[in-house]
C-alpha cells in the first residue's frame, strides 16, 4: 500500500510524460494530494514556458469556468489537457465542458478526487457516486481505489491514451475519435505531504515528442491537396456539386473545392472561409438553388443553417461525407451521407463542376455580400444603433489572430455578413459540440493562455452574462491577452428571428414571448467589468467601433457594442428580399 501523497506524485508525472502541459485546478480537500503534486511541477505563474518536465497550473474557484478553461487549453494548443475538482458537486459541475469535449473530439482530462470506498454510500460528508458520473459522454472513465500506485499508473495511461484516440500504450489510433475522459482517483488521509517538496530531480522529464504548447494547431496548411491523377479522373464526370465546410472542416476542404471548380458553403468555425471559390452569404442563396444541386460533399459538421441541413436532407441529392478519421459528432449510420475516407474516392463522387459552375454561385453571393452590406449600413444611419451583421464583417476584417465565436446570433452574424476575401482571422475556435452558450469567456481564456497569442472572442450580452464569472482571476495568476466584443442589445435576439418571433406578433403573446425567451436585462456591464479589473469601452457608432478593434489586445479587455434589437427581424427580412431578387437576376 501507498500513502496518497506518493500516488498523486506518481499520476503527476505520468501525466507530464504523457504530453500534458496545462492542469486547471479548483480548490478542495479530497483533492490535495493532486494539488501539492502539482505545485512541485509548476512553473511561475509570471513565466510563459518552464523546463522540461513542469507543467503550468491555472487555479479557477468556479468548477464550470475550470471545465471550459481547459477545454479552450486543449483546443489551443492540441494536446491534452486536464481539470482537477474534489469530490462531490465540484465534479458534477464539469458535465457542460465534458459535454461539449465529447461532441468537438476535445482531448479533456477529468481528474476528479474521490472518498475511499469505505466511505462511499454511509452519508459521508461530500460524497456521492461520482465514478462513471460523466456516463456515455466520456470516452473512457477509470474509478481507482485508494493507495493502489500501480491501479493508479494504468489507470492513468489508459485514459490518456482514451483521450487522444489512441489505442492503450501505443501510438496507434483507436476506432474512436479523441474526447473527454475521467481518471477518478480515491485518497485516503492523510492528504497532505509529509515532508517537503519534492526536488527538481525527483520529477520525470517529459519525452521530446510532446506537442509545443505554444502551437496553434490546426491553422497551419498542412493537409495533402487533390491528387492530379484525382483531378483528372473528377474531371471526366462533371457534376453540379457543391462543397459544405462545416466547423472544424479545415483548409483541406476549400483546396479541394478549389480544385474541382465547385461552389464552397463555409462556416466561419470552418476555416475554410477564404477559399477561391467560397460563396458569401449562402445561406440566403441556397433556398434558390436547391433545385439545380445534383450532389454535395461535407467536410466537418454542419450546425449553423437550417437551409444547409435542408440541401443534405433533400433525398434528390446525393451526399458524401469525407471523414478520414473517426468522429465524434454523430453516431455510425445516423446520417444519409454515403461516409468516404480517401480523399481521391471523394473527389470520384463529387466530380468537377460544369464551365462556370462555381463562378456562377460566386458571383451571385458577391452581388448579395454588397446589397447586404448596404442594408446593414443604412439601418445603423437610420439612428438604430449598430446592428450586428455589421459588427460581424467589421470584427472580422480588423481580427488578424485568433477568434472565438459564441453561439446563438453572433456566429450565425459571422456567417451571414463575414467577407470571403481580403483579410481576416489566423484562426477561428467555437463551441459547435453542443453549441451551449455556457462557458464562453473561460473557453476563450483557456485559449489565449494555451496559445499564448492575442485572442478575441465575440459574443452576446445574454451568453457574456452566462459567463462573466470566467473573468475571475485569482492573484497572481496568469493573465490571458483576451478582448471580449458583446453586441449588447438587452437581452436574447435570436429567438426574435427564429419562430417565436411571429408568436411574439400574436394578440396576447407578446410579453409572455418577451419574458421568456428575449429575456430583458439592465445589468451594467461597465461596473460588472470593473469589479473583476477589466477594461471597459463603450460603443455606439462605426468609427467608435473600428478605432476600438484597432487597438492591440493586451490584458483583459471588453468592446461593449450598443445594439437595438426591436428592428432585427426587420432588417433580416430585408436580406431575404434582397436574396430572392439576386437569384432571381434583379
């Protein structure tokens, strides 16, 4: 048997040779001797990078906020990343950031502390079933008993293994997608160390294959183009194809589109977007053209437009779905499109596109980005406020780094009005997993921290509130260079240009469809800043905000953009019209 102490020591540097680089860690009991094993290995919270074989820590009092900061570490950077709780609801409060790793293949460790068995099920203080808490949203979940080093040890390889698709032990894929998973650790007292702390030679160091922290991954160019002996072969069986680049889809799909000469659909969260033959504003486009579509290929998951779920649906299309490795986001045989691996086979199916196919669909989107633009600009003239598909084109072209995108309105903005040329982010991250408006501050912090790069997260007053509490910063820890733009207009516009919003329009539904689902607020979002140190600026005009987006992001910083959001669905039914009569050649 083992005290506690010498375990946690044990995992820790496992954990450290296993490539892990960043731990977030909340405070509690049961979870000390994680906590002094830890301590031993940290670099200075005022240091960027420490030697081999330390780990940096990011200490969150809020288990939620710890959850999606590491779930935003382990986008950043690539590789794994863990949240450490005691036991208890501090574990159950990581279920929204797991959920979310799950479905976005997230590399996230849970490493929650735990009562021996002999306590569990007697009325223990902070104690309930925790093991296998996570259930079907973890890919692998180990309950270890106390004191067993070598149960501890295993448990620990596998599930880092687990969550980074790999089979245990090996650097061989697994027949699943990376993910979440829980290393449930139980401790027994005494949960302090006995002696001092361990010296620098008592800690393994890390091998030379780990990943560098300070990497983007993802946004480099690194995927392999279409062969020329694919191009070829596609270019004998020209078909009405176009491309849907969904989150997480990467440059490799607007090469491929490209390549063939077919129309790409892009999702900002695709990266995809400033592809040579990417259609702005297809959304708006698509319910026209449904008819002279004979197939479509999709990179990533599609999760933004309803009129993109309406094209893959439409059972006159034949559909394929490129997916070389496994993913996370649907299960097998859930989905019509015929699953294609091997890049050459895709581009078989999809064929090239007839003289002037993608040139067609591009045009047409470049006539509506500049009617739309005029739309949006005149509404802002007319004394409404700014608007937010106005927001969106002006904080893309002003974002050279990296950009996280909230759910609801904001990425939908993004994907309605975002230029498909000229400049714009190196990089964009959003929660599409589940699309929860929860944790967007703290994902976007744990960004900026894995990275180490500048980063600005756009969003809404309704999910900025969700999360204000991941501003919090304890002293003396790192803090992230990250600029939060909030289009405020008062509470949750979405639902105004979803159905509800013709409900609202109905004799007596008005204020009950106000109250629950626009959800009006008043909180003053300057003093709310200011109470975690952040710095406010607040705007209310297009030269306000380009000269704030301008400025460099250093520190912790919030654009507060002024909005009305009483003529939103006006102003959209606007862009329908001028939709239709684009298509339509007027």
């Amino acid at each position: 048997m083992t005290d506690s102490t010498t375990v946690a020591r044990a995992v820790v540097r496992l954990l450290i040779d296993g490539g892990v680089r960043d731990v977030v860690v909340c405070p509690g009991s049961r979870s000390a001797p994680l906590a002094y094993a830890l301590a031993e290995v940290a670099v200075a919270p005022d240091e960027d990078e420490g030697p081999a074989g330390r780990l940096r820590l990011h200490v969150r009092i809020d288990e939620r906020s710890a959850g999606f900061t590491a779930l935003g570490l382990a986008r950043g950077t690539g590789v794994p990343a863990a949240v450490v709780t005691t036991s208890g609801t501090a574990v159950g409060n990581l279920m929204p950031a797991v959920m979310e790793a799950n479905h976005s293949a997230v590399p996230l460790l849970v490493i929650s502390a735990d009562r021996p068995e002999e306590l569990r099920g007697t009325g223990a203080n902070q104690t309930t079933r925790q093991a296998g808490l996570f259930g079907v949203h973890v890919r692998e979940a180990v309950d270890v008993p106390a004191d067993d080093i070598d149960a501890a040890l295993e448990a620990a390889s596998r599930v880092l293994a687990a969550a980074q698709g790999l089979l245990p032990g090996s650097s061989t894929p697994a027949a699943t997608a990376p993910g979440p998973v829980q290393l449930n650790l139980a401790f027994r007292d005494p949960l302090v160390p006995a002696g001092d702390p361990a010296v620098d030679g008592d800690v393994a160091a890390s091998d030379s294959s780990s990943t560098d922290a300070g990497s983007v991954s993802g946004s480099g160019d690194e995927s392999t183009p279409v062969s020329h002996a694919a191009r070829s072969a596609a270019a004998t069986t020209p078909h009405r194809t176009v491309v849907v680049a969904g989150d997480g889809a990467g440059p490799e799909a607007a090469r491929f589109a490209a390549d063939l000469g077919l129309p790409l659909l892009a999702e900002p969260s695709s990266n995809a977007r400033h592809g040579a033959t990417s259609v702005a504003a297809y959304r708006l486009l698509l319910p026209h053209l449904f008819e002279r579509v004979e197939r479509a290929v999709l990179f990533g998951r599609p999760t933004l437009s309803r009129p993109v779920a309406a094209l893959l649906s439409r059972p006159e299309i034949e559909t394929a779905l490129y997916a070389p490795t496994p993913v996370a986001w649907f299960d097998p045989g859930r989905r019509r499109e015929r699953v294609i691996t091997d890049l050459a086979e895709l581009a078989a199916f999809a064929g090239s596109g007839p003289d002037g196919w993608a040139a067609e669909w591009t045009g047409l989107g470049a006539r509506l980005a500049t009617r739309l633009t005029a739309l949006a600009e005149a509404d802002a003239r007319e004394g409404h406020g700014l608007n937010g598909p106005l927001l969106a084109a002006h904080l893309w072209a002003a974002t050279d780094g990296i950009l996280v995108a909230g759910s609801s309105n904001p990425i939908r903005d993004l994907d309605l009005a975002a230029p498909v040329d000229g400049p714009g982010p190196l990089r964009v991250i959003a929660n599409r997993g589940v699309a929860g408006i929860d944790g967007t501050i703290s994902t976007a912090s744990g960004v900026a921290l894995g990275t180490g790069r500048p980063v600005r997260v756009l969003l809404g007053d309704v999910t900025y509130l969700h999360d204000a509490t991941g501003w919090y910063l304890g002293a003396g820890e790192r803090e992230p260079d990250l600029q939060a733009v909030v289009l405020n207009d008062a509470g949750g516009a979405i639902f105004g240009l979803l159905e509800h919003g013709r409900v609202a329009r109905r004799p007596g539904w008005t204020s009950a469809v106000e109250r629950l689902f626009g959800t009006p607020q008043q909180v003053d979002l300057a003093a709310l800043a200011a109470a975690y140190g952040v710095r406010h600026q607040r705007v209310a005009d297009l030269d306000a905000l380009d000269d704030a987006l301008a400025a460099p992001i250093r520190g912790r910083s919030l654009i507060e953009v002024v909005a009305d959001r009483s003529r939103l669905a006006e102003l959209h039914a606007s862009f329908t019209a001028a939709a239709a009569d684009i298509a339509a050649g007027r």
